[in-house]
C-alpha cells in the first residue's frame, strides 16, 4: 500500500521547513524471533521427548521511512501489533535493524510504562540514580528533588522502596525522572496513559515546555486526544507498514475511520 503523505499546514502550525533532522529513518526493516511451545500428547512426549519449541519470525517494521525536523512532535498511531513500539525502541537504539538505517541527532531518552527502576530502592535514590545516569551532578539532583516530589505527587511514598509502589505510581516517577533536564529527542511509549487527571494534564504541559524548548518529541500512544494537543504530525503505521503520515486531523480522521 503506498504512503498517504498529508503533511501541510498542521493544527499546531509548525514549520519543519526551517529546521533541521533530529530522526531520520530510512527504509527501516525489523524483524525478530519468538518463540512458542506446541501441546504434544502423551505419547507424542514419549517418543518426542519435550523437543517441541519453535521459533517464528516476527517481520514488525516494514520499508518505513520519514523525518523527524527538530523542535518537532510527531505521533505515532496504529493498532496493537503493527510495530509501533519496536520502531521506538529502534530509533532509541535498543532494537536492531533488518536493513534500512536511523540516524538521531543528539541525545535520546525512551521513556515507556516499563521504564527501569531499581525495585530495592526507594524513591529518592531512584531519582539519584537516574539524574546522576543522565549527566547531572548531585547537588543539581538534590535542588529538583522537591520539584519532582511535588510533580509526581507521591509525597512520603518517596521513602519507600520501589517494590511497594504501584504500576501507576512507578510510572509517574520514571515521567518525572526522565524530563530532569531536556533531551535533544524525547520518546514516549504510553507514558502518559498513567495516573489520574490532573497528573496527565502536568505531563502534558511538560511535554510542551520541553518542544518549547526546540526538543524534538516522537509519541506512542492511544489516547488520539494527547496526540491532538501535542503533535504537529503524525504517522500511521498498519502490520509494520507506513500508510499516511502528516496533518494530524486528516491522518486520525482517516485513521478513525478504519
């Protein structure tokens, strides 16, 4: 099926025109292995033995291309499985490619429901630990620390080890953790899904303080209205492949319709 293109003058009146490439995916071909077990009976374990795990290949992400300009936010829609998160974490450098190439211009932070905590530790060294992986030093921690106690709202919760939190609660501090300072490009994989109200609402104020800040901003979510209020483009993938990219109400026009 050949691409859409229906980039024009977006909602958010954002002229890429003018600035250069954060992300420039080219081509991009994933694919990966899983693996599955087969139900055997009885007899069939007797003379087979347990012998009955195969592996099946997985083509997600097939002959995309696009650019991301920075300063840029573009979202990323499509129904469970067409490869939406495996191109996230391709261009985050954490999932090989088949063929094509990516190329990022700075530096990347994903940030997803499953970002990675420490379990055994408590709030606060989490923060730490995650401001001091991120280049900062540990007095720039400290002085943000009531910042992102106040963000996250968790309060006392704070003193207690990871473990003990919810899945919510975990996602609301990775949020705050990861926007400690302003990447160059910023990935979201459904993080802005957690939380009540008012949290998601900060979450996207902070979203748009960070493209205020010429951060470029790629986005995985379901929720099409975070997509409305935030990005300038967006694009549609569908069984691994790019259908439409561009003006963010006539691609999620169509891709309500089905």
């Amino acid at each position: 099926m050949p691409v859409t293109d229906l980039t024009a003058t977006s909602m958010l009146d954002y002229d890429s025109s003018r600035a250069p490439v954060a992300v420039e995916i080219e081509d991009v071909d994933i694919t990966y292995k899983v693996y599955e077990e087969k139900y055997f009976s009885a007899r069939d374990l007797v003379t087979r033995g347990f012998r009955g795990r195969t592996s099946i290949e997985v083509h997600a992400v097939k002959s995309v291309s696009f650019d991301v300009h920075v300063g840029e936010a573009v979202g990323i829609v499509g129904s469970n499985g067409s490869g939406k998160s495996t191109l996230l974490r391709a261009i985050a450098g954490l999932q090989s490619l088949a063929a094509g190439s990516i190329r990022v211009r700075g530096d990347v932070s994903l940030l997803g429901v499953g970002a990675a905590l420490k379990p055994l530790l408590s709030g606060y060294r989490n923060v730490m630990l995650g401001g001091l992986a991120m280049g900062l030093e540990p007095d720039e921690v400290r002085e943000k620390m009531d910042e992102i106690i106040d963000f996250s709202g968790l309060g006392a919760a704070m003193g207690r080890p990871m473990n003990t939190y919810s899945s919510g609660m975990r996602a609301r501090l990775a949020f705050s953790i990861a926007t400690l300072r302003v990447p160059d490009i910023l990935l979201i994989d459904e993080a802005l899904a957690v939380g009540d109200k008012d949290f998601r609402e900060r979450s996207l104020q902070r979203v748009r303080e960070i493209q205020a800040a010429a951060g470029t901003i790629v986005m995985v979510t379901h929720n099409l209205n975070e997509i409305r209020n935030t990005c300038s483009r967006v694009a549609w993938l569908d069984q691994g492949r790019l259908v439409a990219l561009g003006d963010v109400a006539e691609v999620l026009e169509r891709y309500e319709a089905g």
